[in-house]
C-alpha cells in the first residue's frame, strides 16, 4: 500500500522550485523581511497538496541542503497539528509512507526531525491508525544498521517522552501493548556501545516510572540491574539519566530499592562529586526525595551524614561560571533592560483563611548545584535537627575564618549554610544566636556584594527569633542593629544586594508586625529614598516592602508625618504611569495595603485612585472587544489589580465611599466582570461584591437581581468543584453571605438555589479548600437567620454536615451570624435536628467566648427546649454520647 502511495502522488517541478525557493529565501540572513516570506508560506498552505510538497522536499530531495529539508519538515510538523485530520486520506498514506524511509537517512538531522514530525502524528492519531509505524520502531531497534537504530531509537524516545501512556494502552489488531513488545530491546540498549542509544533508551524507560506498565513491574529487576550497569557510563548523560531515575524511583515506587538502598546511597554519595555539575545537580535532588518518601525510614541516612554533610557544603560554593558572578558586578544605577525583569503574577483577592503558605522565594531564581545542595542540607536538617551540627559546624567555622579575597566564596557558602539550617536546627542555635548574629551584622557590610546578599538573607531566616527576644534591653539593641542594617543595604548600589535586602526587610516586617512603629520615621525615609534611586526591577520590590510595611504596622501609619514622607512619591509615580504600563501592577497592590492600613485616612487620596480605576477597568474593557479603539492589547490583570484595590478601598474607607461609588458607574461594570470568561477577574469581583455589600448595599440595588443570579451561578457547579475555579465558589459564596444580612428581602428568591449548592460542598467536604467550606457554612448560616422559614422544612438533609463545619470555625461576628441561623431554623422546626442533635452540640461547644449575650441566651433557650423535649432518659443518653470536654463545655448553658 506504502508503495502505490508513493508512486500515485508526484510534485510539479514549478511547485517544487518555488516551495524550495521561498524556503531558501527564508533561511537566507540576507532575507530582512521574513514576514513577507511567511505570508506567502501561509498562502500556500491552503492548496490540498501543500504539505505532500514538504514531505517530498522533506524526505527526498537529495540535492538540497540539509538546512532547507529540515525547514520544510519543521514546517510540515506544525502544518500537520492543525491539518492532518481533515487531509484526503490519500495524502494522509503519502506523508506517513515518506516519513518511514527517512528515520534511517544518513543525516542525523534529517533522522531526528523524521521522529519529531512522527511523534506529532502519533499524538494526533494513535498507533490504532497507522500499524507500519509500529512495525519500524520494531525492526530498526533490531536492526544492525546504525543509522535505522539511532533514527528508530530517536522517534521511540520523543513519543515516549509525548505520550508514553499511549504505548501503553491497547491498541486494536495488536495482541500486546507497544511497551511490551519494546521494552525488552530498550533494556537490552542498556549494553550498546553508542552513547546515544545508551541515553536515549535509558532516558526512554525512565518515562514509565510514574506510568509503570505491567511489564516494567515484571523486569524490574533486569531494569535495576542495567541502571547500576550504567551507573558509572563514561557519558555524564548517562550518568545524570541514572541519578534521575533513582530519584523517581525513590519518591514513586521506594519499595523496589530498598534491598539495594545501601548502595544506591553510596552511589549518589559518589555522583555527588561528579566533575560534571548536571550530574552531581541530580544526584543532590537524590536527598531531598528520600526525607520526602513516607515509607523510608529518614534513619537510614544517619550514618551517611558525615559524608555526605561537607560534599554538601562544598557544592554550595559558587560555581566560577555561575551567572549570578556576573550579575553581582552590575552597577545599580544602570537602568535595567526588557529581558531583566522578570514577568510577575497578581493572586486575585479571596476571603477567608488561605490553605497554602507561601515557599520561601529564594534570592535568586535559576535551580542549580549550589541551591540544590541548600535546599537539601535545609531538609536533612527539618529530619534531623541539631543531631546534625557535630558535622556541619566545624566545617562552616572553617570556612567562615578563611582570610583573603580569595577565600570569599568559601565564606559566603558558609554564611549560606547557617541560614539553610536556620529552621531545622534552631534549638541547637538558639543558644548561639547571639554570637551568630554579632558575627553576621558585619557582613552586611562587606566588600563582597554577594556576601553582603546572602547575610541579608540568612539574618531574615532568624528574624521570628531575634522578635521574640525584643522585649528586653539586649534583645532590642540587636533587633534595631539588625534592622538598621538591613536599611542599610535596602539603600546599596548593587542591584543584587537591594533585592535581598528588600527581600528580608519584607520577612522581618511580617515577623515584627507593630514593633515596627517605633522606627517608622527612619523605615519610611529609607524606603522612600530606595524609590528614588532603584531601576524599575527593583521598584517593584520596593512597593512590596511598602505594602507588607502597611499590612503589618495598620493604622499606626495614619499620621501626618508619616504620610508626608510616604504618599507623595508614590502619587507623583502614579500619575506618571499611563493607565496600559504592567508596571502600575505592584503600585495597585500597593495601594492596596495602604488604603487597608490607613482607614479613613486614606479619605484625602481617595477619589483620584477610584477614578482611576474605574478608568483602567473602562478601558480594559473596551480593549477586549477592540484593541485597535482602545489603542492598546487587553491584559485582565490590569482588571484584577483595579478590582483588589477598589475592594481594599471599601475596607478602608467603610461607608465613606458611598459619595465615590453614587457618582460612579461601578455597579454596571462590576456586573459585567461577575460574568467575565475568566476565573481570577470573577474572583475579584465576587470579592468588591462582598465588600460593598458589608458598606453600601444600597448602591447595588438597582441590579441585585442580576448580582445574586450572577452568584449564584458560580455556585451551581453539577460537576466536582475545580482547582482554578474554587476561589470563585469561595468569593461568590462570601458575597452572597453578606448580601443576605444587609438586603433579607431580596435574598428570598435564591435562598433555596443556593442552599441547595452549598449542601453537597458540606456534605462531601474531604479534600474541599477549608475556606470554601467555612463560607459555605457561614453563608448557609446567614441564610437561615435571614429567611428561616425556607431554609428549616430541609435541615434534616445538611444538619450534620453544617454542625461539623461550624464547629470548625474560630469565634469572630462572622460565627455569631451563622449561629443565629442555627437558632432561627431549629425554633422554626425542631423535630429537623432530633437526628443530628449530638453534632449540634459539638457545634456549640466549639465555642470558646461568646461575646454577644442575646446569641448565648438563644443557644440556652434551644438546648433547654430539647431537653424538655426528649422525655424518658432520651437526653441523657443523646449526652452520654459526647466526650467529657463536650459535656463540660456545655455546662455554662445551664444543661
């Protein structure tokens, strides 16, 4: 069939000089408008045989270069993504029966690209389609020619990267699965004399780890046997592919090593030296994996640590071709280029307590040897603690009292490696922290920009302890010798230096919190001077420093002085900016922190920074609809950052905004974005739709409605909740919450919509986002209270589910109003909690205070009304079931 393919189908000698010709043109440097070219390329792709053009230039002509097939078969790869399945089925025979031959070219760039267009194929169709395919894999792994083993070997290897659980599915007119039929010859390539094969096939199995096929399971021990085979290859890639896998088999199938762990160890121990940094970068990834995998005993390393501790510590000194050498020399007063800054991502706003915690950000972002090696000492020592500084701080003594410029790095690689222990091993330290910390503020000032970096860095990683020793005369001598420091270098000449420093001034202001109010003077002078002297990369640290300085001192900044050395730069630099430049983006977050910190102080700057953000959202608006009117490409974060600053203003300024928000067209525009395509701009706005509501419900009025059928849609999910929209769920579910204590009459005509979403999140709630199901508890609450009712007829359908919840949730006025609602529908249908009337007293136990007297009198009213209820030893025995801290708990409602 391949043959008649190939014979039915030739190229016209024009079409084939011209295709070749623009390629040509295309590759050639003198060429200065390539668009041109392109255009044309695209014009052609629309003739039916196009593509068989590029296929035979691709794989048959002979006479051409190397560099204009290549061209022609990359642009066929992208071609076929979008054509291949609407392709007449002859033409669809033709590129597959060319495609084959070619995997065994004498060309090595010719095999290679033959097996990427091949992998693209078999991405869109299958195997199921296209049975020769198989077939040559098979016979060039076997062949003896090796130009067919490397070209067959080279398009195995992309579809096992691309799809591997493809070769690993049943395929029709196949007795076995591929993988079964290719595994043994890939195994078997463990042992060929070329490098390449040995790497290809090797990297090949390693994708089926996480997959692992039935036949892996079965060879696992010829597949162990071959990697310690390889595990000493004269090929660092090799090497580096062995390391790999025993960190993927450590953290997906441990099991298997264990009878072999002693050596794997010793081995990594070894490849941990490799003169090959990629290599020793993998083995290092080793360690943490192991702390990380539950089922290996973290023991088994102890007697490995004397070892392995200075090899760490050794790899964690700079590297003589690592980019961050060159970096350091940077001058900061040279403005930074486009490459340098770094894209940055808004979190959309989101109410309530958040489940992760942010990672530590490292001072720099590239992964490599040193930092791998940090991060695992920073492990070992979570796993071990101070069991582990008999090794290590002999050696970081050493270093750090190594004199002369050119012992800088080993120095700075011990400065280093106190911070990365500085969690695990505190209690050892503790007692030394003061020595530690006298040693370190000198060099913050030292010769060495990245010495003085990296010092910045390892004092924040002490910052909550030397907090916490504030409170006597030596301890605040420290603190403020600390933080002068710091400020000092927030104002250094090296960019490098400036990121770390702002970085750690941040870390220390979340950690001192109010004890900042003292300095503030001297705090707002330094940062307020960085902004004058940074270039735009670093600025953007500088907002985040102001920001996390307003989140942590709050309303202590709302003083005349202090505004007078902060709001001026910032408002000059926001009047600067125009409306589409991303750096707006932190001074919004900002801004943000600011208006929550200062309250009603912020009233004075308000109304421009409102305006403009309704403006930003107008225009952002219009760009989505028409770019070319707008004058500018839509970008939604410039939406999401209004949204989060306009919500922060009604936070601030409470009930004050109303005069902004009446002469405004907010509402419309906010409506507009509850129904926007994308989640994170819902996000936000369900978010601004909660926190007007708490402050000027009656601006909304007019399109309630639409903002509660708005809300409530986010909530009717029939399908599982997803991870990008759960945010949404959570702000829409808030929204509706407070929209039902500040207007109960309109809430009526969703309540039982909304009911009716919230109960199965309560109900299936293992492995739900905590907050989603607090807000879905404390907004089922409200609802009760509100309208009780329509809520009551049904409570004996959530009852339980909405008792463990509530018992959940920590004493504010949020809990209060749930609570209500618990009252309001058990007096409205008592015989509804009989079933669940154990969980609803957990749910009141949970209490530790109640601060409102009126709620603490209806929970004793509810409590004795079942008590009179239940007759002949029924509330006894409903109280011999909760435990003796319950029981007790109760005692104070008199039951």
């Amino acid at each position: 069939m391949a043959a008649t393919a190939s014979s039915t189908w030739q190229p016209q000698e024009e079409g084939f000089k011209e295709i070749c010709g623009l390629l040509e043109q295309q590759m050639s440097p003198a060429t200065s408008d390539k668009s041109q070219i392109w255009q044309q390329l695209q014009h052609y792709s629309h003739f039916p045989d196009f593509n068989n053009y590029l296929t035979f230039i691709f794989a048959r002509a002979e006479g051409k270069s190397v560099d204009i097939r290549q061209a022609a078969g990359l642009l066929l790869k992208n071609n076929l993504r979008a054509a291949f399945k609407n392709m007449p089925l002859a033409n669809q025979q033709y590129i597959k029966s060319e495609l084959l031959p070619s995997l065994g070219a004498t060309d090595r760039h010719i095999r290679s690209t033959a097996g990427t267009i091949i992998s693209v194929l078999v991405q869109i169709e299958g195997f199921a389609g296209w049975p020769e395919l198989l077939h040559a894999l098979v016979s060039g792994l076997d062949s003896n020619d090796s130009n067919h083993m490397e070209g067959g070997m080279d398009a195995l290897s992309k579809i096992c990267e691309d799809v591997p659980s493809l070769l690993d599915s049943d395929i029709p007119g196949l007795s076995e699965r591929p993988i079964t039929i290719l595994l043994p010859r890939l195994l078997q390539l463990f042992q060929s004399p070329h490098a390449s094969l040995r790497k290809l096939s090797l990297s090949s199995v390693n994708q089926f780890i996480m997959l692992m096929p039935t036949v892996l399971l079965l060879s696992m021990d010829k597949y162990l046997q071959g990697l310690f085979l390889l595990a000493n290859d004269p090929a660092p890639d090799v090497r580096k592919l062995v390391c790999m896998a025993f960190v993927q088999l450590v953290e997906v199938r441990p099991a298997f090593l264990e009878p072999h762990l002693r050596n794997v160890i010793e081995y990594i121990l070894q490849v941990n030296k490799d003169p090959d940094d990629e290599v020793a970068l993998e083995a290092c990834e080793f360690w943490s994996a192991y702390c990380d995998a539950p089922q290996l005993p973290p023991e088994n390393l102890r007697e490995f640590l004397p070892r392995l501790i200075p090899v760490l510590l050794s790899n964690m000194v700079y590297a003589d071709d690592d980019e961050s050498l060159l970096e350091a020399e940077e001058d900061g007063s040279l403005p930074d280029r486009e490459q340098d800054l770094k894209p940055r991502f808004h979190s959309s706003r989101f109410h309530g307590s958040e489940d992760g915690e942010d990672d530590d950000e490292d001072i720099v972002n590239l992964w490599n040897l040193r930092k791998c090696s940090a991060a695992a000492l920073d492990i070992l020592s979570n796993v071990f603690g101070d069991d582990i500084l008999p090794t290590l701080m002999p050696v970081v003594q050493a270093k750090l009292s190594a004199t002369g410029d050119e012992a800088w790095k080993e120095r700075e690689a011990a400065v280093l490696a106190l911070g990365a222990i500085g969690e695990g091993c505190i209690t050892g330290l503790f007692p030394h922290l003061s020595e530690i910390i006298t040693f370190l503020i000198p060099l913050l000032d030292d010769k060495f920009p990245l010495i003085r970096s990296i010092s910045c860095w390892t004092l924040s990683r002490f910052s909550k302890y030397i907090v916490q020793v504030t409170d006597h005369q030596e301890g605040r001598e420290q603190f403020n010798k600390i933080l002068m420091g710091i400020l000092r270098r927030v104002l250094d000449d090296n960019k490098r230096v400036q990121e770390a420093a702002c970085s750690a001034f941040a870390t220390l202001e979340e950690d001192a919190a109010e004890e900042l109010a003292p300095c503030l003077d001297i705090i707002l002078q330094h940062l307020m001077c960085a902004f004058k002297k940074y270039q735009r990369r670093n600025l953007r640290i500088v907002y985040d420093a102001i920001g996390t300085l307003a989140d942590a001192v709050g309303e202590e900044l709302n003083q005349p002085r202090y505004l007078e050395i902060l709001m001026p730069p910032l408002i000059e630099k926001w009047q600067q900016l125009p409306n589409s430049d991303k750096d707006l983006f932190p001074l919004l977050e900002c801004f943000t922190s600011i208006a929550q910190a200062l309250g009603t102080g912020f009233a004075p700057f308000a109304q421009p920074v409102f305006q403009r953000c309704i403006t930003i959202i107008q225009s952002q608006q219009l760009a989505k609809v028409d770019p070319v009117s707008a004058g500018f490409q839509y970008d939604r974060e410039f939406i999401v950052c209004s949204l989060d600053l306009l919500s922060g203003l009604a936070e601030g300024l409470g009930s004050s905004i109303e005069s902004l928000v009446s002469q405004s067209n907010l509402r419309d525009l906010l409506l507009q974005c509850c129904f926007d395509d994308a989640p994170d701009v819902r996000q936000s706005a369900f978010a601004l739709l909660g926190d007007l509501a708490k402050v000027c419900p009656v601006h909304l009025h007019p399109r309630l409605a639409e903002f509660l059928d708005a809300a409530a849609k986010q909530l009717n999910t029939s399908k599982p909740v997803e991870k990008e929209t759960i945010s949404v769920v959570n702000n829409a579910c808030w929204a509706i919450g407070e929209l039902a204590i500040k207007v109960p009459k309109e809430i009526s005509a969703i309540v039982l919509t909304v009911v009716s979403c919230l109960v199965p999140i309560l109900q299936y709630a293992e492995g739900l986002n905590k907050s989603l199901i607090e807000n879905s508890a404390i907004t089922l609450g409200r609802l009760a209270w509100v309208c009780p009712e329509l809520v009551s007829p049904h409570m004996e359908h959530f009852m339980q589910a909405w008792c463990i919840a509530l018992s959940m949730i920590r004493d504010d006025i949020e809990k209060e109003e749930a609570f209500r609602g618990l009252c309001a529908v058990v007096k409205a249908n008592p015989a509804g909690a009989l079933n669940s009337l154990v969980f609803m007293c957990k749910a009141i136990a949970s209490w530790h205070e109640i601060k409102s007297e009126d709620l603490h009198n209806e929970i004793c009213q509810v409590l004795h009304g079942y008590k009179q209820m239940l007759k002949n030893g029924a509330w006894e025995q409903c109280m011999s079931a909760l435990e003796p801290s319950v029981k007790g708990k109760l005692l104070k409602y008199q039951v």
